[in-house]
C-alpha cells in the first residue's frame, strides 16, 4: 500500500498529539447520559499494573462517549484472561446493554471509535464488529484471522478503510451484541487445548468465542477504518503500512511455495498444510524410527526423506522470514557497493545444504547468479522444481554425485543449518572443498545449530573437528 495514500483515507486512529489535560464529570453531564441514549457496557480485562499512559487515553475516551451513551465500566484484573473475560461478560449482561464493547488494558480506542463500531454493526447486520490493531513484534500482523483447513489463519495485510467478513479475532478493541451470550453456552471464553491435524494446540480464549459464533453461524466484521494502539508498542497507521510490502511478500511467496509442494507430491492442500504446521516433529519422529549412525545412512536418510519439504516450509516462513529477508539485503548491499569487484553485475552465490533453495530462490530473483547444492535426493529434486517451473536461472551441484560446482570461485557461499548433520570427517572434507571456491573477496554466511536434543536428535554434538573445519572456513586462507 502507498504511504503517500494514508492522509486520503479517513480511518480513526491516527497519531495526534498526546492530549493530558483531563477533566471531571459534573453531576448534570452524568445525568445528562441517561436520557434517550444507548446503553454501552465495557469491558476491560486488565493485565496486573495499568500503564498512566493507557488511563489517560481510556479517561479521554469516556469523557466523549459519556456525552452520547449510557455507560457501564467493569473492569476484572489479576485473573487468568478467560475468567475475566466470563466475569464480565456476566456482569455487563446484567446491565442489560444494547451493546458490548470490549477493550484490552493496553488497546488505545480512538475518539469515534463505539459510534463507528455500531454503524458497521446495524449497516452489516453483524453480530460483532472489531477494529483493526496489530501485533506488537514487526511486521505487526494484524489480530484478525480467517478459517480454513478446520483452523485459523491470519489475514495479513488488509486494506485500510475497509469492512470485510472474518473468521476470528482477538477482543481488543470490539463491538458485540448482547444476544449472542444468549445463544452460546457457557463457558463463554476458553483456553482449549486441542488437536489441529497432526499438532497439538492451544487456541486462545478470544479465537475460542469466535468459533463458536462462526459455528453458529453469526456475522463476524472487521472494519479496518477504526485503527487501535498499542501501549508500549505505539503501533499506528503509519508503522503499520510501512511493513505493509514486507507482509505482503511473505504471504505471496509462502502461498507459491505451498502450491510447489503440493503440485510437487500430488497431495492436497490440507494435508499439505497439515504437515507444513509439525513438519520439524515428522522430520523428528522420521529419524527415530530409523537411527541412522554411520555417514552413508545419515546421506541416505536425507536422501530420501520428504519431510524436510514440511518442516523447511514451516522453518522459512516463520522463525526464520525476518532472517531471509535481512539477508537479501545485505547481499544487496554488497553488490551495490560492488565489493566483488566493478564489473560485478551479477555476483555469484553458492547456497551448500540449500534443502528447498528458499534463500537462492529470493536471490536470484533479486539479480544474483546462483548455484543450489546438496544431496542427489528427493528435496533437491523438489528445488529443481521450482526453478524450472517459475523460469528463474540456477546452476547445480550434486555434491554426493558431482566432485564441484560449475564454478571456480563464488563471490558468496551460504551454509545455512547444514553442517550439525554432518559427521566430523564429512565436514572436514567439505569444507575443504569450499575453501578452494573462495577468492580474496568472498564472503561466507552461515549459520549453525550443533548439539543434539530430544526436538532434534539429528543434530550432532560439535566435536573438535568440526570446530576446526568451522574455523578453517571462515579463515580466508586464500587472502594470505
């Protein structure tokens, strides 16, 4: 989304100027509030210790919703969320409200933001509406989620100024009315741990109540032109669009790259899903059935697994996306500085252990020339795939086949999680082997994760020798 595009849409929440000059109620404005007016009853689970900075926006924002509704406040602290929740959805239905608003001890609600709710409420005919806030870790996914595959996924990069039918949501900063806790069985909010295809879960309290209206059949709405903040993490408008491209990006190349795989094994999308959620745990269970111990078992598992095009799906695209996506830069910092030398157009980049070529694959469109290697096998073969079929360039390097690359020399060689699933010797003579493909101004990127472990016994301890090979690696010997 353009930035330059935010002064055109009218969405409240805006940043503006912090505002501390806070006035009282007087007696004829409380009782102003009670006549002809809808009857607002909010609900604020607070977390332990709420910030000034909150209480300050919160008392601004009852000072202008005072002057058009009858308001109830409750407010539940120091209980585990779903309790709280429970608690006051009781206590406001006592009330008996028009409607609900719930309002989370760190969500700043921007003046306007009931009337609005309301307005998309009666206009839709929906049975909650919600504002759009965000995740306070970049690139600040919105709290909204969709429904497929029997579980929730998140709607990562909707237009401003929008309404839009959702599937789920957290409650920190919506609208409800009060029938629908009439028509749901208690209890209300839940934290549910439960099984998700192959994965076991726990589903939040909020998205628990979303389902069970989405089950039966209620209206959920979100309408992004009402924007909540959050304390500590001010994220707003602008931050928000600023990530907007990143979002974007991430949500087109992991759905391509789970087309690929399905296109590539010939399953369905669920299963495909499915096993992209505990890819590492198939990967896990898959080497403990097998044990493999000596160096040509080990090259054969990874051989033939088809696990890895799971769990290296899941691994890219979620704790690893931020790294990804750091390092293209910084390639691309490097080329434009012409490090390699001025006629440079087009660096070369081996990527050793590239498993599903994720990181070549966003190289080479990014203007790199690139060499994927790694074993002769079934996730070698799955990478091929994608650069054939997306017509993106690439060399290759069987390296259980082929005794070097097409190349001489590489201007950057990758080694990503690779060498902790190798023996000591087999590292040994790898890495000699890298050594030769490097020139004075080669750059080594790699990143490592020895010791084995119950979540990954396929790892091996570092041993000396591998501390050696490592060092010899990164030492650029030909630069003596």
């Amino acid at each position: 989304m353009d930035t330059k595009k935010v002064k055109d849409i009218k969405v409240l929440g805006k940043p503006a100027q912090q505002e501390t000059n806070v006035e009282s109620l007087n007696d004829q404005q409380i009782n102003e509030q009670k006549q002809n007016k809808k009857s607002i009853a909010i609900c604020v689970p607070a977390y332990g210790t709420v910030s000034v900075q909150w209480l300050i926006h919160f008392w601004r924002f009852m000072l202008h919703n005072f002057k058009k509704y009858v308001i109830h406040i409750f407010i539940h602290e120091q209980q585990p969320t779903s309790t709280a929740r429970n608690s006051l959805a009781r206590m406001a239905l006592d009330k008996d409200p028009d409607y609900i608003f719930w309002l989370d001890s760190d969500n700043i609600a921007p003046d306007g933001t009931i009337e609005r709710l309301i307005n998309t409420m009666e206009d839709t005919k929906a049975e909650l509406v919600t504002a759009l806030y965000f995740g306070k870790d970049a690139p600040h996914y919105p709290v909204i989620r969709q429904y497929r595959s029997e579980g929730f996924y998140k709607e990562e990069n909707p237009a401003l100024g929008q309404r839009f039918q959702i599937a789920g949501c957290g409650f920190g900063c919506c609208l409800i009315r009060p029938s629908v806790f009439y028509k749901l069985e208690e209890p209300w909010f839940k934290f549910s741990h439960e099984k998700w295809g192959k994965d076991n879960i726990v589903l939040s309290e909020d998205l628990y109540f979303s389902r069970k209206m989405m089950k039966a059949g209620m209206k959920l709405i979100c309408d992004t032109g009402v924007v909540s903040g959050h304390v500590g993490s001010m994220v707003d408008v602008m931050e928000y669009m600023n990530y907007a491209p990143i979002r974007e990006s991430t949500m087109l190349e992991r759905e391509e790259l789970l087309k690929d795989v399905v296109e590539f094994t010939g399953r369905t999308q669920y299963d495909v899903d499915m096993d992209t959620m505990v890819g590492q745990k198939l990967v896990t269970e898959e080497w403990n059935e097998k044990l493999p111990s000596s160096d040509e078992e080990i090259k054969s598992f990874y051989r033939e697994t088809k696990n890895y095009l799971y769990e290296s799906t899941n691994w890219h695209f979620g704790t690893r996306r931020r790294f990804d996506i750091e390092l293209v830069t910084a390639c691309l910092r490097l080329k434009d500085k012409k490090v390699f030398g001025p006629d440079k157009e087009k660096p070369k980049v081996l990527e050793f252990g590239c498993g599903i070529s994720q990181n070549a694959i966003m190289l080479a469109r990014a203007g790199f020339d690139v060499t994927i290697a790694d074993l002769d096998g079934y996730t070698l073969k799955f990478a091929e795939h994608r650069f054939k079929k997306h017509k993106i360039p690439y060399k290759v390097w069987k390296t259980d086949v082929e005794e070097m690359p097409p190349e001489e020399k590489y201007d950057i060689i990758l080694a990503f999680e690779v060498f902790e699933h190798m023996v000591p010797d087999d590292m040994v003579k790898v890495t000699d082997k890298l050594v030769k493909l490097r020139h004075k101004k080669t750059e080594v990127i790699t990143t490592q994760n020895f010791g084995r472990s119950k979540y990954y016994p396929m790892h091996m301890d570092m041993e000396e020798k591998h501390k050696e090979a490592l060092q010899k690696l990164l030492k650029n010997e030909n630069d003596k």
